[in-house]
C-alpha cells in the first residue's frame, strides 16, 4: 500500500484485558519495527523484525508483550492481561532494508487506553 | 549507550522569524541523525537525516539542520516560520553499532505564532 497501515486507530481496554494491534508495512519492506509512546514522551523502541525474524524484542517492556510477522509482511502486537501503564500510542514503523541510513515510514498509530 | 537531549519542552516564535529547535546526542560510534515532526493524531513524519558529507542538511518544508560533531548537536532550523510549522519536533539517532532501531528524544512542541 501507500503508507503503513495501523489498526484499530483507537482501543479502549479494560484493566487484564488482552489486546492485538496490527500493522500493515508498505509492501516489501523488509524492516518492520513496534515503538511505544506515552503522553507527552518520546516513542521508544519496543521491537524490530527483519522479514519474520524478530531480531531485537529487548524493548520489550514485560513477558505480556508479544509480537509476531510470521510470513514477513504483517504484524501483530498482543498485550496480555493489560494493565493502566500499558496505555500509550503504539506506532509501527517499516522500510525497505536494514541500513543504518534508513529513515522509517510510521503509521499513524494505535492508541490504546487502559482502563 | 546511545542517548539524545532536546533542552526545550516548548519552543514559541513569530511567525515569519527564524526558528531553531536544539538537539544533542550521544553515541559511541558514528552517529546518524533524524528529524521527524509529529501533527496532532498522526504519525510521525520524516523531515530530514545526516549519514555523511556536508554538515549543513537541507529537508523538507523548508527545514534545514546542522551537524557538529564538536559540538554533538544536531539542530533543526527554518529561516521564515510559517503558523503550519506548528507541531511535535523530534531528534532521533541511529548508531550503525547498536542495532537498527532510533532512540528518540523527548520531543520539542514548536508554537508559530501569528
């Protein structure tokens, strides 16, 4: 597609609930990566695919995170039994190969509330 | 460890002024450095980056940063702000050494003033 594809744009989600957010990168892109940003904070690297391999999760901020690529193209981040400080904008971002000069393209977010 | 500063929250100028929004960094080997910019429910949106070459980067919309490496600093500038540039700047480096995700600053909220 054009750009990458966040869904669903909002979440509300009740306290133990478990969550999915999916992200659509740009087609063929290789370089898939999960940044989460919380209120009035910079985003921060939750975890980086390259193709289906997950190559860096230490961004991950507890075992109820998970994320998977399985056939290199989409994404899928699962929350499990979410919790209040779980709330924050979850922004995947994509590009077409692994240079360090590479900008990202970022999707426009899935904003997830905790309550 | 790599790590980038952006001393001010809150950055306001007039509209038609120059404006600068400051960022350092710090990174054990060569650093590549980002601008993005961020409207309010969307995305992050690339401005510009330095790799290598002339320290003087142009990039879009007008938006031009500074690279010094004496300095560590990276800052964004534009001659003539326009109210539009109004947004969410953030600094992000990238070291070749550490794997391929940004470490992002805390962002800097511009506010061009009519």
């Amino acid at each position: 597609g054009a750009g990458v594809s966040q869904s669903p744009r909002y979440k509300v989600a009740k306290r133990g609930q478990d969550v999915a957010l999916r992200c659509d990168p740009i087609s063929g892109h290789v370089s898939l990566f999960w940044y989460q940003q919380a209120l009035g904070q910079g985003p921060e690297f939750l975890t980086y695919f390259q193709n289906e391999a997950q190559l860096d999760k230490s961004g991950l901020p507890s075992d109820r995170f998970f994320a998977e690529r399985p056939e290199g193209s989409v994404s899928t981040l699962k929350i499990q039994r979410t919790q209040q400080e779980d709330s924050a904008v979850y922004l995947c971002a994509s590009s077409w190969g692994g240079g360090a000069g590479l900008g990202y393209t970022f999707g426009s977010g899935t904003r997830l509330t905790v309550v | 460890a790599q790590s980038v500063a952006q001393p001010e929250d809150q950055v306001n100028v007039a509209e038609g002024n120059p404006l600068t929004v400051k960022c350092t960094y710090s990174v054990s080997g060569n650093p590549y450095l980002f601008w993005y910019v961020q409207y309010p429910n969307r995305g992050l949106q690339f401005l510009l980056k330095y790799i290598t070459g002339d320290n003087l980067v142009k990039g879009s919309y007008g938006f031009e940063a500074e690279f010094n490496k004496s300095q560590t600093s990276f800052h964004l500038k534009k001659p003539s702000a326009l109210v539009s540039d109004s947004a969410l700047y953030f600094c992000a480096v990238r070291d070749w050494n550490y794997g391929q995700n940004f470490v992002f600053g805390p962002g800097t909220r511009l506010s061009v003033l009519p």
